[in-house]
C-alpha cells in the first residue's frame, strides 16, 4: 500500500514538472552591442555578455510584472557584488529585483486570460540600450526600438550612458500618471521618444499604442543592439 502511494506522488510530481516544463517561455537573450552588456531578468538573475554571446532562461507560466533589461558600464567582484552606470540592480550581477533608470525594459505577462501573453518594450524607465524583443517563430508582432535616442536625449533627460524619462527627473503627476488612470497624457517629451520608437511605451499609460499580445506558449528572443 506504501508503494502504491510513494508512486502516485512520484507520479503527481512528474506531472508537475512536465506541465512546467512544456509550459514555461524559453527567452533568449543575445547581445549584438560591440560592447560588454550585463543581462537582467526578473526573474531570472542576471549574467555578462559580450558581443555575440547569448543567455537563456525559462519563465514560469503565469508569471506577471516580469521585465529583461540590459545594464551598461559595470564592475563587479568575484563574489558578484559592484556596480552599473545604467541598470544597476541593487549592486550585484544576479539581479534580485528591478533595476535603476535609465534602462529599457522588455516586459511581459505570461498566460494571462484568453490564454494570452502581454508584451511590451518600455521607456517608461528611460532608454539605455537598442533593443528587439519579438517571438522566435511568426506568431505576433515583432518590437524593436533602435533609434539614437542617447545621442539625442533632450538636454534636461540626458544621464551617464542613457536618457532618462521625464517621471525619473520631475517627478510630477503629469509625468509619472501617479493620480490614477486618465490623470495624465502624452508630453512633448513623450513625443520624443514615440517618434522614435513608436512600438515602445512612452509614458505610464500609453496603453492602446503599445500592448501587445502572443499566443500562450510562445517563446521569444531579446536583442541588444539589433
């Protein structure tokens, strides 16, 4: 009887883990910048890439509030603790949680209803890296934002090694949407940078111009650089 019940545990773990295993996104994540760039996802930790070398990492269905960023400029130590001048998170290389603008973010919501995955490339953060992020099969839309936008950040935005988004700087509502849905609108900085990257957010509720949607079960690909 004993036996028969140790099996029908191993059995529900196998189901469990085959579920998870056919379920969960495969992201990759290649850096085509000439320079060195730090990966990082939440979740997923983080790693450095240089030119031509990719990562991958597995999300979780049902994973929500989820973003891939790429940090510039960093130093860390060999127990993996330093610093980033774009991106930083919390001053290690396995990034725990967000990071620090300006950095653009891909970000994503996985298994959602109508089975569905959210997808969208964000300056809400700011711009710190040439980004793709699209579907390895043509399933949906792919998203790029490549413009020279740190070469031509408008002057009062302008950060070490990015371009900062006008919320990070001021602060105020007409910015930052803080009062709640409908409370504020595009900006003629949020102009800048939709002229730009038109596929990409430009200000917290740029919703209709910039959502967009998969089939669950998608896998995708993130590119720096592109």
């Amino acid at each position: 009887m004993a036996f028969a019940k140790n099996l029908t545990f191993v059995a529900c773990i196998l189901t469990i883990a085959f579920f998870t295993f056919t379920h969960a996104a495969t992201f990759d994540i290649t850096n085509r910048c000439s320079y060195p760039v730090w990966a990082a996802a939440s979740p997923g930790g983080g790693r450095r890439l240089d030119q031509g070398q990719s990562w991958q990492i597995n999300v979780a269905p049902g994973t929500v509030q989820a973003r891939i960023w790429g940090r510039t400029n960093c130093n860390f130590d060999g127990n993996g603790r330093g610093q980033c001048e774009t991106g930083d998170c919390n001053g290690v290389l396995e990034c725990q949680g967000y990071g620090r603008a300006p950095n653009t973010l891909a970000e994503f919501a996985l298994n959602q209803p109508n089975n569905l995955d959210f997808v969208d490339i964000s300056l809400v953060d700011g711009f710190n890296i040439p980004m793709e992020f699209s579907p390895t099969t043509d399933v949906c839309r792919n998203l790029r934002c490549t413009a020279p936008i740190n070469e031509q950040c408008p002057n009062e935005l302008r950060a070490p090694g990015g371009c900062n988004n006008p919320c990070t700087v001021f602060g105020t509502n007409e910015y930052c949407c803080t009062d709640g849905p409908g409370s504020c609108g595009p900006t003629n900085y949020s102009r800048f940078f939709k002229e730009r990257c038109p596929d990409a957010y430009s200000y917290p509720q740029d919703d209709p111009t910039s959502l967009f949607t998969c089939p669950a079960g998608t896998n995708y690909r993130v590119v720096f650089c592109p």
